[in-house]
C-alpha cells in the first residue's frame, strides 16, 4: 500500500525539479492511487510540452533580441555618420567666416573694395552656417511629422562663382588658386 504512494511522492518531487526523462513504471490501479499516478504522467507530459515550447519561444525571443540589436547597431553607426558629416559641412562656413574676419582684423593695408569683399565672404559664410542650421532642424522635424519640400531653381554659375570665392579666401596665403570652367547653354 505505501510503495505505490512512495512512488506517486517521488514523481511529483521530479516533476518540481523539472526531471521529466524518467519512464514511470506502468502501475494499472483503479483506487485513488492509480488515478493520482494516471494524473501525474498527464501533467508530466503538459510539462515536457511546455518546456519544449518555452524554448521555441526563448529561442524565438534571441532571435529577434539579436536582429534588433543589429538594427540598432547599424542605425548607431548611421547617426555617427550622419554627425560626421554635419560636423564637417558646418566647419566649412565657419572656417571661411574665421579666415574673413582674421584678414580684416590683421591686415591694415587692406583697401575698401578688399574690405567689403572680406565682410561679404564673412556674410555669405554665415549665411550658410545658419542655412546649414535651419535644415539641421527641418531634419529632425521629419522624425517627428512630416516636412514639405519646396524645390527652387538655382543658377548653377553663381553657385560655383560663390564656392570658388569662399573657397579662395581659405587659401590666399598658399600657391593652390581656384578656376572653374562653365559649358552651360
């Protein structure tokens, strides 16, 4: 009478520690005894499913951790692209800004006409910093809503008549000149 309520105790005490692998020994009772063994091995072999199951899903659930984890890494390596860039594309300006103001500052034998073409690159520099800016801030906006853009002409001459000067006043005390040549109709 007892070995079979030993045997009932010890399933169940495995089952806890999750020691589903053992073969139960078939014990054919119709008594309460057989039917708590009988329920023992059903709830035996729901564990065992669930457990597989658990691991579907955990496996499942690193699965998609590691997928979004390379997604994050390569949108972390975009930003710092992205930063790179700005960070360049804003020191531009400013260096044309800088090279301006430090010949107007420094040089007294400048004549008027060199003046003002030194204050106009100095504009024209800051100018674009705070274009650069502006579009810095219509960037992040489209993370939030989106942004219309509005397309304009530009004339292509001037924008490089432009780049050359600004381009010029960054290298006026070295041997590198700048030229363009223009085949537009």
């Amino acid at each position: 009478v007892v070995e079979p309520i030993v045997s009932a105790s010890a399933l169940a005490d495995r089952l806890g520690t999750e020691d589903y692998g053992r073969n139960l020994t078939q014990i054919e009772r119709t008594d309460e005894i057989g039917i708590l063994m009988a329920s023992l091995r059903r709830l035996r072999t729901k564990l065992r499913l669930q457990r597989r199951q658990n691991h579907r899903l955990m496996d499942s659930l690193e699965e998609k951790v590691e997928q979004r984890t390379q997604e994050l890494t390569k949108a972390l390596d975009a930003k710092d692209k992205f930063l790179a860039a700005i960070s360049h594309e804003l020191r531009t300006p400013l260096h044309s800004i800088i090279a301006s103001l430090d010949r107007l500052g420094t040089s007294d034998t400048l004549s008027a006409e060199q003046d003002q073409r030194y204050v106009r690159l100095a504009r024209r520099g800051s100018v674009a910093l705070m274009h650069l800016i502006n579009e810095l801030l219509d960037f992040q906006k489209l993370a939030q809503r989106d942004v219309e853009l509005y397309p304009r002409r530009e004339q292509l001459s001037e924008l490089v008549a432009e780049s050359l000067e600004t381009a010029a006043i960054l290298f006026e005390e070295s041997n590198i000149r700048f030229a363009s040549t223009l085949d537009i109709p």
